[in-house]
C-alpha cells in the first residue's frame, strides 16, 4: 500500500516535479532616447554651416590684412577655437540642474549688470567702431551684453515663477521689472549696443507674457515702446544716419547706404542656388564686417535662395523645439524650467530674426551677429551655453516622465 501511495504521489515522467528550464517571451519597448536628438543635429548643422562660411567670408580679407599675418585661416582657426569653447561650455552647463539656475539666477544677473557697468569705464573697455563694448582678456575680447542675454532668460524667468500670482497687478508685478530692465537697457545705450537691448526687452517682455501677467498691461507697453524707440532714434543722429540710409541704401550708395546696398547685391547675384561656394565678390573687401553682421548675404550670394531657405529652417526648427521642451515642462509644473527654454526661444528667434532681416534690408542696421554662425567668440560660446541649458532641461523633462530622479 505504502508503495502503491508512494507512486501516486510521485508519478514517474510527471514533468511538475522536473521542471526544465525554458524562456519566456516578453514584449518590450524601444528604449527612450534621453536626449532631443533632433536639435542636437540642428545645432550641430548651424554651428558645422557656421564654420565653414566664416571661413569663405573671411579668407580673402584675412589674406590681405597686415594685422592677421596674411593668413587666409585666420579667422578659420579662430572660430574653430571658439566653438570649441562653447562645446567645452556647453557641457559644464549640462550638468548643472536647472533649480541651481534658478537659485543664482538673481545674483547671475547682478553679475551681468556689473560687467556692463565695467565695460563702460575708460581703460577697461575696449573701443572699436565708435561703440565700448567689449573688455580686454588679452587673448581675447569679452562682450559682457551676450552674456547678459542668458542671464536675462534666467532671471525674468525665475521673476516671473516667483511673481505668478500677483501678475494682475501692475505696481507689484510690472514695475520693479520694468525699473530693472529701464537701467539695463541705459547702460546698454550708453555703449551703444541698440541691437542687444531690443533683444533683451523682448526676452523679458515674452517671458513676462508667456509667465502669464496681465495682458492688459502688455497691450499698453506694446503701444508705448513704438514711441520710446522712436525717441531714442530722433536723440541720436547716427541711429537717424542708419534709419535714412535703410529707407533709401540708394540714395548714398558710398555713405549712409553703403553697407546695406551691398548686401542687396549680394542677394540679387545669388538668384536660386548660388554663385557657389567661395564664389562671392561682395566679400572682396565690398561688404563690411562679411564674416559677422553680414554673414547671411555671403551665404546668399554663394549658395542662394536655397541657402538662406535652409539656414531659416534650421532656426525655425529650433524655436519650435524650444517651445515645446517648454511646454511639456509646464505639463510637468515645472514652470521655471518652461519659462527658460521658451526664452532661450525666444532670444535666439527674434535675433536671427533682426540679424536676416537687417541683411536682406527689411529693418535698419543693427550690430547684431547671426546666432551660432557669424565670427565672435562672446556669441558662439554663450550661444553654446543657452543651448546646453535647453538640452538639460529637455534631459530632465524626460527623466521625470519616466519617474526617475533629476
């Protein structure tokens, strides 16, 4: 009996009692990319474009130039250099998380404020055009206003976080920003740099805006700032001097109109694809400052309408990427990190904006580079650095998602 039990109990060939290993089949995910791949390529274009028509606008200026040794990579070399700089920012920036931007962005732009106090004091500064806008490291010139552009983003963002829900009121929410900015935008004149204080009132105006303050208030401030540029125009005689020469560049072709006639040259020569690369007359010593201010006309001589359409997207890929790491850090009730990307947008936008449309001679001339691609080493490595922080904040945004820690 016990043996009958015993195999019952333990049936021979009864495979639950041997079990064999086997595998199981499960349906996975693709993993999540943890980084915004698609505007990586996008800087990475401009910046690729940037390098190589710096170098096709600068070449032959620089072969001819005493003061670069008569070499023709001068600028080359240089803007190799920066742009390695920036890469090198760019990814100290990264790995800051942007609650510590947050935390210093009140004493960031305080720093700011002091450089451009600092640039304004004789031998400090350094000269060049007529306009003291730079201060001297030795190896290489500072421009402290585009510094103050990031640090600009930083804090109307963190202002307008800190400000949110007493953005209806007009004496608590709008003044004190609107005194900050009134002192910025003075000592921003007093360089002069005009094109630098139209960027850095609408990064604040915007970031105020999107922040959600008052729209009744904007409305107003859109109707008064028409006026207070305007004033600022008719007290300068140069600024009167540049807006006579952009109504009509054809009037004083060797004078007032000089720089933007020949930049419409360049556009007309460069019709639907180009003269080609390297091809550009205008370069050869025609059109000032080629390879900075009016970079985008060399571009559109050697490679046309194609160019200039390609170059635009890029931009326009960039600010729409810009806005929506923005707003899925508001979907995330991370308002301060939203309030940056889209002012990081919103800067690099209306810039590219000013810089193409004062070259193709829809707005007066400003001293305002293209950003990433024109020569400047302030531009590019802060440029670098706003792209970086939109990346760290597109990298957390994912992490959260995922339910992962920052």
């Amino acid at each position: 009996m016990a043996s009958l039990a015993m195999s019952k109990s333990k049936p021979s060939g009864d495979r639950r009692f041997h079990p064999q290993p086997f595998a199981v089949k499960t349906r996975t995910r693709p993993a999540q990319a943890q980084f915004d791949e698609l505007l990586i390529w996008v800087l990475i274009s401009l910046l690729a474009l940037g390098l190589v028509m710096v170098y096709s606008a600068s070449m032959a200026t620089a072969e001819a130039n005493k003061f670069t040794g008569y070499q023709p990579a001068y600028y080359l070399l240089r803007h190799g250099i920066y742009i390695a700089a920036g890469l090198i920012a760019g990814m100290i920036v990264f790995q800051v998380p942007a609650q510590r931007w947050q935390n210093y962005a009140p004493y960031l732009f305080m720093i700011g404020a002091a450089l451009l106090v600092l640039v304004l004091i004789p031998g400090v500064g350094r000269e060049v055009n007529g306009s003291r806008r730079w201060i001297s490291l030795f190896v290489v010139n500072f421009q402290p206003s585009e510094l103050m552009k990031l640090f600009a983003v930083l804090y109307a963002a963190d202002y307008a976080a800190r400000k949110a829900k007493i953005g209806h009121l007009f004496a608590k929410a709008f003044v004190p920003m609107l005194t900050v900015m009134v002192l910025i935008g003075g000592l921003l004149l007093q360089e002069p740099d005009m094109g630098a204080f139209v960027v850095i009132c609408t990064i604040a105006l915007c970031t105020l805006w999107l922040g959600g303050f008052n729209i009744k208030v904007f409305a107003a401030l859109l109707l008064a700032l028409p006026l207070a540029f305007a004033a600022l125009i008719f007290s300068s005689p140069y600024r009167m001097q540049r807006v006579i020469g952009f109504m009509d560049p054809w009037s004083d072709p060797y004078g007032k109109g000089y720089q933007l006639s020949h930049a419409l040259i360049a556009f007309g020569r460069g019709e639907w694809l180009g003269v080609g690369l390297g091809g550009s007359v205008e370069k050869l010593f025609y059109l000032p400052e080629a390879h900075t201010d009016f970079l985008m006309a060399v571009i559109s001589e050697e490679l046309g309408l194609a160019g200039v359409t390609a170059v635009i997207m890029l931009f326009a890929l960039l600010v729409v990427r810009a806005f929506q790491i923005g707003r899925q850090a508001a979907f995330l009730e991370r308002t301060f990190s939203s309030l940056v990307a889209q002012g990081i947008g919103v800067w690099i936008g209306v810039q590219a904006m000013i810089n193409i449309g004062v070259n193709m001679g829809v707005l007066p001339t400003k001293g305002l580079t293209l950003p990433f691609l024109s020569f400047g080493g302030s531009g590019v490595v802060v440029n670098c650095a706003a792209a970086a922080l939109l990346l760290r904040i597109d990298f957390e945004n994912r992490r959260i998602a995922r339910g992962l820690q920052v």
